[in-house]
C-alpha cells in the first residue's frame, strides 16, 4: 500500500524562523505555532507534523564565503528546498556540503533539494537507509507521508572533521537516541549540535533496549568541553538566545534512568514527564511543551515492553 501523501499548496508556507546563532551558523526552525502550514494536514497523523513540527525542529548551516555545510536536511522536500534557495538567494552560498545526524525521516527528509551535492553519513546511517528505504518510500515506516530516499554519497565509521573556511567543525559517533547518532561541534564556539540525542523536554526512546548505553554515552557526552547546546527539538526562544547549557543532558540522563528505574512499578504506564524529570524541572533546565506528552506515552509503552519482562 502506496501512503504517500499529496501536499495542498493552500495556505501552505514552508518559510522557516531563521535563528543567526552567530556570523557563520544559522538555525532554521519550524513548528510549536511559530511557521506556517506544512501542507501535509490533511492526514492529522502525518509525521511531519506529530512527530516533528509539533516539537519543534531546527536544523543548522555553518557558512563561510559561498561555502555552507548543513547539519540534517530538515523535514520535507518541500522545507529542504526552502532551505536551499534561502542559502542561494540570500547568502549567496553555492557550494554544499550535507552531514546527518541520523537515519529518521525527519532529518532526511529533505535531501532531495540536495541530491546535487556531498552527503556524508556514517555507515551505520547508510545501512538503516538501505534496509528501509521501499518502507520510508511508500509511507510504510512512520505512516504518510512517503518520502524520497536519497543515499549519502560519503560514509565514515566514527569521526569526520570538516573545515568551512576556516572554521574546524567535529563530529563524533555516540550511541545515544539511535545507535547511529552524530554530533556536531564546533570548538571556537563551544558548541554542541547535539541532533536527537538531546531534546527539550524529555527524548523520544526509539530503541528502548539500548537505554543503558544511551545512560553511558551521555556521560562521555558530558565531559566534553562546550558552554552551549543546540538541539534539532527544543525551544525556539532558547535556541535563539545562545542555546541550552549543559544541564539539558543531566535532564536526559534523569529521563531515561526513572525510566528504567520505575519500569516495575505498578502504575509505571500512568507516570507523567513530571515524575521522571522532577529535578530538571524544578532546576528549570528544561520545560514541560505540551505535544510532548504524546511522545512520553509511547516511550512508557516502549519501555514497558521491552524490560518489563526482566
């Protein structure tokens, strides 16, 4: 069954808020209320909305001269191509370079507007790829809408450092929200891109048998030296005003050890993100976002099912 879905042009605006994180990194963002319409309405459990829009999702370009790399695609064709002529036209960027964080669509999403240029991957992302490209073409995978696969053209199986002029940007491989996750530093900045592997407030737990490996790698992700984070799901207002500081993972390992911990519990499937993060809230390092609460219930489900039986 074919469940790609036909986008409606009415009243449809795939403008992001751009974020000038500084004089060479620029956040584009979509969703929590801020943008227009993704088109895609028309099927209210279209992914592009409930799995991201909803959350709130930037992805981030580093630019020198007219040179950019841009760390994950953003979340439709339509957006990633946005994206693009907003680089050409405003910024006169013509040469492209496309990293990924990970393999789930709403970071790859847009690599149709990019298919012309170098998308590096690391393997492991290129392999998820392949094993579920038909799925992810006919909307099979994450439901409508079907999104063309476009393959990177560069793989690498752990590190990958990339200069943009003269800015150094790193990206290392940690196992954390999926076994393939990227992050992105740029040293000069302090700064962490962090993709999934850090949201604002709770992560969404895709592989819930790993979570002890997430808890570690977390921990290695904590002694790097940085002063900010960006995350691809979190707060436009924070994200703009320099990022979240380092008390964001600490709220990511409390997340995920109350979910382990309380997995036993018999009203564990009734627990709120109140309950398993209450000293990041209390702290203020993250917020309660309402569409969030969708996501924690079907990582209490996850969870449940998979260590319940431990």
């Amino acid at each position: 069954m074919n469940n790609t879905s036909k986008i409606s042009q009415e009243s449809t605006n795939h403008e992001a808020r751009i974020i000038q994180i500084n004089d060479h990194v620029l956040g584009f963002y979509y969703g929590r209320g801020l943008t227009g319409k993704s088109g895609y309405e028309s099927n209210p459990e279209n992914w592009i909305n409930k799995g991201a829009w909803d959350l709130g999702i930037a992805s981030y370009a580093v630019y020198r001269g007219d040179s950019a790399l841009i760390f994950d695609s953003s979340t439709s064709p339509e957006c990633g191509l946005w994206i693009r002529r907003y680089l050409d036209e405003k910024l006169g960027i013509k040469d492209i370079i496309v990293v990924l964080s990970h393999w789930h669509l709403d970071h790859i999403a847009g690599l149709s507007a990019f298919k012309d240029c170098q998308i590096y991957a690391l393997e492991a992302t290129a392999e998820c790829l392949r094993q579920n490209r038909v799925a992810i073409e006919t909307g099979n995978l994450w439901g409508p809408p079907g999104i063309p696969v476009i393959m990177p053209t560069q793989t690498f199986s752990d590190s990958l450092d990339i200069n943009i002029g003269d800015i150094a940007i790193q990206f290392r491989h940690y196992r954390i929200h999926s076994h393939d996750g990227l992050a992105m530093l740029i040293c000069s900045d302090r700064a962490l891109y962090a993709g999934d592997m850090l949201e604002d407030p709770i992560s969404y737990i895709v592989e819930p048998g790993d979570i002890p490996t997430h808890l570690k790698e977390l921990s290695h992700l904590q002694q790097l030296s940085f002063a900010s984070i960006f995350p691809s799901h979190g707060s436009f207002e924070i994200i703009a005003n320099g990022g979240y500081e380092k008390s964001l993972i600490a709220a990511i390992i409390e997340y995920n050890r109350n979910m382990l911990r309380h997995v036993h519990d018999n009203d564990y499937l009734n627990l709120t993100i109140e309950n398993m993060i209450p000293q990041a809230l209390k702290t203020g390092a993250v917020s309660i976002w309402e569409s969030y609460r969708s996501v924690h219930r079907d990582n209490l489900h996850r969870v449940y099912e998979h260590w319940h039986v431990f």
